[in-house]
C-alpha cells in the first residue's frame, strides 16, 4: 500500500524542543486521519536540528464511503423541531424515515482522496502546532518555532500538491549545512530520503545520533586512556545540536581542578555543552573536556578543540572567582541577606523559614539518632548559599556549595554533608540520605514546606502542584521507610502547624483566625497605616488573639494537619502501588488513623500475602457477609453490646465454636500487634475462617427468638471488631 512522506524542514529546531515535536506530530497527524477513517501499518516520526519528518506506511489511497444515521424529533413534533432538523441534516421531508414514532437521517458520504485529506491535515497541524515559543518571519501570518524553508510532502511517490503561506510543497530536501554538497536531494520515498540524506552528512533518526557520539567519545577517550563521565541528559541535548555529531577531545588547565568538580561539570555542561572526563587511576576529573562538534575538521578538531577550550577558561575564570569570593564572605552574612528575601509573600522570608527548619531538625534529631546541635546548626546553615555568589550563577549547585563551604568553615563533617544533602531525594531515582543528621535536616525541609504551604491553601489540585509538594511528601516518606525512622506524623507536624501558623498569622488570610481576629485587623491596622505605634500596638493584639485561637478546641491548624496527614497517605498509597501494593489495602491500615509509616508498610504487605491465599479471601466474604448483616441492624435501632452467651439451651454448636474462636483470635491478634508481628496477627485471623464459613452455614442469625438473635449480633460485631484491630476490611475490594 501506499506511503506517506513528510519533512517540514526550518531553521534551527532547539534541541529541548525537538523530541516533544515529533511526538506532537504523530498525535496531530494520526487524530486526524483516524477521524477521516484511514487506517496505516506504521506510523514513525524523527526530530532533529532543522527538520521534523513524518513517513507512514500502508495508506488507503481514499477514505472510505461512510452512512452516519442521526435520530431526529417524534413524527409528532412541532413543526419548528422538523424544520430545524431538516436544515440541519440538508434533507427534505420524505428522505427521513419513520421507527417507533421517531424519524431518522440517514447521511451518506463518498470516500475522499487521501491526497486531498493530507493536504488539509499539513495545513491545519501546521498553523496549529503547540510550539511553547514560536515565531513570525516576513509578511506572512504563519507562526512556527524558526522560519520554515520548505515543506516535502510525497505519497505513494508523488508530490502532494498544496501551499502554506506561500510555501508550495515539493520532493526536495537538504542536506547538511556545511558538510553536505549544497545541492537540493530530489527523494522519491522515504528509504531514498534517508540514503540520500546519510550520504550527504545528516543523520535522521536521534538514536542513531547518540550512539555515533558515545562510540566516537568513548574511542577518543580510550585513546588518551580517558574515561568519559555518563550524562544522558546532556546526550539528549547534544544529540539535537548536530546532524552529523562528531566527538572531539580537548585539554583545559589543570589548575581549574582545584574548583568543586560539580562546578566544572555544570560550567561545561550549561554553558559549552561538554563532557567532563576522568582518568580512571586518579579521584576526580581529569583535566580534559569533549565538546561535539557539527563538523568533521580536517586537522582532526585541533584548532575546533583549542578554541574551545579558551571559551572554557574564561567559563571556569568566572567560577573560581565566585569561589574565591565566597568564602570571603560566609554564613553569617548570607544568613543577613536572608532576611531580605520573601520566601512565599504569605509565609514570610528565607530567614523565618530557617528558624522554623531549625527547630523542627532539633525536634526530629533523637526521632533518627541524630545529635540535635548538629541537626539544628545544619538547618540553620541550609539555606545560606542562596546569597553566595556560586548559587546565583549556578542555582543547580544550590546545597552542594553550602556543604564545600561549611566544611572550609570548619564544622563537623556530619553538619557539612546535611547542608549538602538536605533536599534529597528531589525525585523518585534521587537516593535517599542515610546519615542521621541529614535525615533530620531533610525531613524537617519537606515538612516545613508542606505545613506551610498547606497553612495558606496552596494544595495541589488536579495536576497543578506548583510547590512540588507531591514530591516533597514523597521524600518524607522514602526518608522515613528507607531509614527506618519511627514516629508518628500528626504528633510531629501538630505542634509544628501551630508555630507555623503563629509565626506568619499576620500573612495568612484572616478567614482563618476568629471573627475577632478579623475585625482587630480591619478596624484597627488597616485604619492606622499612618501611625507606626498604633500599628504595632494593634499587632501585638492580633498576635494575642492568634495565640487564643491555636489553643481553641479546634484551632484551623489541625484540620490543615489532617488534611496533610491524608495528603501523605495519598502518597504513600501512590508508592505502594508503583511497588505492586493494591491501593485498597493502603486505605484499609491507614483508616485505624496510624500515621506511623513505617508501622503502616508493614501490615499492608502482611495483608496482601494473607488475602492472597484461600483463608484470607474466604474471611473476607465472610467479614463482608457479616458487615452487611450488622449495617442492616444498625438502621433499625443500636446494635446490642456485651458479652456474648455459651452453653445456652439448643444454642448451636457452630455458634458456640465461633465465640471461642473470637476470644482466642482477639487476645492473638492483640498480642501480634504489640509485638508489630503483623504476620502472626495475620495467622491469627486466618483461625477464625473455618468458624465462620461454619456459623454463616449453619446458624440463622435474625432468629425469631430475640436472645438468639441479640447474643448472634453481638458475636457478629465481635467478629468485625476483632478483625479490624488489623485493618478495616470495609475498605478492601473483593
């Protein structure tokens, strides 16, 4: 069948854009030739420096015919309804049928030429593609990411004839802009088009692309006896840069290895594009760098590599410079500047929010076997290199130069590694931290920031998390798993939802506070701007009915700490899932309101290798059974409470066995959980199958002698008692 070809060829695509366009040119294009009815065998896109290609195999020539019916009004309706029918379908009267009293359209359509379609769809993809920036050129209206030089256009060998904004379709293509012969490529499919542009020095597919430059960085590499320092992201870059990437190696001076080497690798991954390298007999980087180039140089890259390396110097110039200056300075006049930058408009300035980290850290130290000094220095040294001159050039080393130059400072190593590490893990493949001090430190970031912003109702809603605060409470549990940490959330992040809010209560929204609160603020702040004393006096009285408020009964904080508590859960139950947990059994522990997590992980895995055997899933029905039958009950009126009957006159003998059962089952299961045996409370429960499918097979439990009945409904209720000291099996599907 046929092939479709397409190349939209422009100036330079940036390479952070490329691979997002190719995907969003599969989509674009195969929607809309999906709703025109055609169906293909493959369908494959490629994104590079200046073109973004499209070849599709195995097109209809034609869509097919189509016979759409549409239900019109009853036969009985007013005229008005017909007639507006009628006008919509484009049919008269008696080309509708009649079914039942209603009448029907029938619309038939023929089959287009696919040639026709394609023309329409290049037009509307490109006038409509989701460039995050793009431009105009000319006099024309057509926007796009750079100026678009032509567009090939080729189906089953022949041009698809049409013209956008003054560029008219063709068969040609370029090759590369230095490299290739200048001529135009006349192609006549896409195996012709990818030959042709091989030979001509561009090459197509991005795959092949990276691996011509790890083969050809790797050798040049080896040759020096060199070993390259992986970066696949900056492999996806360059990757988009050249069509034809060609490794170089080059030397830069060895003096600038006395910098941190996370300086020199982002110096020449931001700004250059290199690779650092390192000789795999010595610590650290090797005094060389590999820079790929668009171009294959006659004299081997000597020249291409010589001036790139002056770039550097003057790059790692700048850097060393920061560093010298740096340490110059330190923390105490970085903690100064603090004080001027706002941290959120409504949660007030980096240097408030240190405090809070600080003191949440020293909280948090002998929870993870942490000094508490140490925890509580590390926090208040945390966020200090957001002032240093090293981070604001490069925000990426933020945490990292705080911790080279807490240790110049001379602290502890262990407060020197927290500074460095404390806004791990920042992701779902970041590691996790294991030294206590850094723990405690890490901790105390993430939960600052998601009391905090849960304090001012800056949740995440949908898919908007501005604040990153999934993937904060994310670290806080893999913090807390990973490392074994035990403690329970509310009574960590309670005491501190209340500072937090007694610290920033003049940012938050009044709506928060009591009325009088409100009215304090409005009648008498707002009135006496003017007059500085009065305004603090006025605040003072804020600050003292805040104070009331946070003692109340039930103060706005602790509904926040219970939001946030089932915001982690949440997380935890999205965790457990990617781990191959059910999110139902998540739901079921987390409902006997443990905020423990690590005491929560545990009895979840415990409950899916019970119910994954006959015993756990027999239980259950039966537990469900006996739960309908109590919620049944309760509608009527209480359920009876109380010690149940034995060894009463014809009292069954599967009731009887049962009770037994219960007692045993209840002192195990106690017993388990005190030990955190969440097995063998698991083993516990799965005695009291037998008993149970026996009692719901032999006993009647809505007896007409209303002490069978009362004694049966108690035992039920024990039953669904016992059980959910482990988990509420409410919660769990089956």
């Amino acid at each position: 069948m046929p092939q479709l070809l397409l190349e939209i060829f422009s100036e330079e695509i940036p390479a952070r854009m490329q691979q997002g366009a190719a995907r969003d040119l599969e989509r674009m294009v195969s929607d809309r030739l999906k709703a025109a009815g055609l169906t293909w065998e493959a369908l494959t896109t490629y994104a590079g420096p200046r073109r973004l290609t499209l070849v599709i195999d195995g097109l209809p020539t034609a869509t097919p015919d189509r016979e759409e019916e549409i239900k019109g009004p009853r036969a009985s309706a007013p005229e008005q309804a017909l007639e507006g029918f009628l006008r919509k379908t484009g049919l008269t009267r008696d080309q509708l049928t009649e079914r039942d009293g209603v009448l029907f359209a029938v619309l038939s359509s023929k089959g287009r030429a696919t040639t026709d379609l394609v023309a329409e769809t290049v037009d509307q993809v490109i006038r409509t593609f989701p460039w995050p920036k793009s431009m105009r050129w000319g006099s024309g209206t057509l926007r796009w990411v750079r100026p678009i030089k032509r567009i090939l256009c080729l189906f089953d060998g022949k041009v698809v004839p049409f013209e956008i904004d003054g560029i008219q379709s063709d068969a040609i293509t370029e090759g590369h802009r230095f490299l290739g012969s200048g001529q135009l490529l006349k192609v006549s499919d896409f195996v012709d088009y990818r030959t042709q542009l091989e030979r001509e020095f561009v090459l197509l597919d991005v795959a092949d692309r990276k691996l011509r430059i790890l083969e050809q960085a790797k050798a040049a590499c080896a040759a020096r006896g060199l070993v390259l320092v992986d970066d696949d992201g900056l492999l996806d870059e360059v990757a988009g840069l050249a069509e034809w990437p060609t490794p170089i190696l080059g030397d830069m001076d060895p003096q600038f290895l006395a910098l941190p080497p996370e300086v020199v690798r982002l110096s020449m991954k931001v700004h250059q594009k290199y690779f650092a390298v390192r000789d795999p007999s010595k610590e650290g980087l090797a005094p060389n760098f590999l820079v790929v180039a668009n171009v294959e140089a006659t004299d081997g890259g000597k020249a291409l590599a010589a001036g790139n390396s002056r770039v550097l110097s003057a790059r790692l110039n700048d850097a060393r410079f920061f560093w010298d200056e740096d340490q110059k300075v330190g923390f105490d006049a970085w903690n100064e500047k603090l004080k001027g930058v706002t941290f959120h408009a409504k949660l007030g300035t980096l240097a408030e929010r240190v405090e809070r980290i600080a003191a949440l850290a020293r909280e948090i130290a002998p929870l993870v076997g942490a000094d508490a000094d140490q925890a509580e220095t590390a926090a208040r040294l945390c966020k200090a290199d957001l002032a240093s001159g090293m981070v604001g050039e490069f925000p990426e080393l933020q945490g990292i130069m705080g911790g080279y130059y807490a240790r110049l400072a001379g602290y502890p190593d262990a407060v020197a590694d927290a500074v460095r590490d404390h806004y791990k893990p920042q992701g779902p493949a970041d590691t996790v931290p294991t030294a206590p001090v850094t723990v405690a430190v890490a901790l105390a970031d993430k939960l600052d920031t998601l009391v905090g912003f849960f304090a001012i109702d800056e949740k995440p809603t949908g898919s908007k998390d501005p604040f990153a605060l999934r993937r904060a409470a994310l670290g806080v549990i893999r913090l807390v798993l990973e490392n074994g940490a035990r403690f329970e959330l509310s009574k960590l992040v309670a005491p501190h939802a209340a500072r937090t809010y007694l610290s920033i209560g003049d940012a938050l929204d009044r709506t928060q506070f009591t009325g009088i609160a409100a009215e304090l603020f409005d009648e008498k702040i707002s009135k006496s701007l003017d007059h500085l004393k009065e305004a603090k006096a006025a605040f003072a009285e804020l600050q003292s009915v805040i104070r009331k408020a946070l003692e109340a009964p039930d103060p706005q904080w602790r509904s926040d700490v219970n939001g946030l508590i089932a915001f982690f859960a949440d997380r935890l139950t999205v965790l457990l899932r990617d781990q191959g947990q059910r999110h139902d059994l998540v739901a079921a522990v987390f409902a006997l309101g443990d905020d423990d997590l690590v005491r929560i992980v545990r009895p979840v895995e415990a409950l899916a290798a019970f119910l994954a055997t006959d015993d756990g899933a027999n239980l259950l029905a039966g537990y469900k059974r006996a739960s309908n039958i109590l919620r049944a009950e309760e509608k009527k009126g209480p359920l009876p409470t109380g010690m149940v009957q034995t060894g009463l006159p014809n009292q069954p003998e599967a009731e009887t066995t049962l009770a037994f059962a219960v007692g045993a089952a209840r002192t195990a299961v106690e017993s388990a959980l005190e030990a955190e045996d969440f097995a063998a409370a698991m083993t516990a429960l799965a005695r009291l199958r037998a008993p149970v499918d026996r009692f719901f097979d032999d006993v009647l439990v809505n007896s007409d002698v209303p002490a069978e009945r009362e004694n049966r409904l108690k035992l039920l209720g024990q039953v669904r008692d016992v059980m959910g000291q482990v988990a509420d099996f409410g919660q769990i599907a089956g």
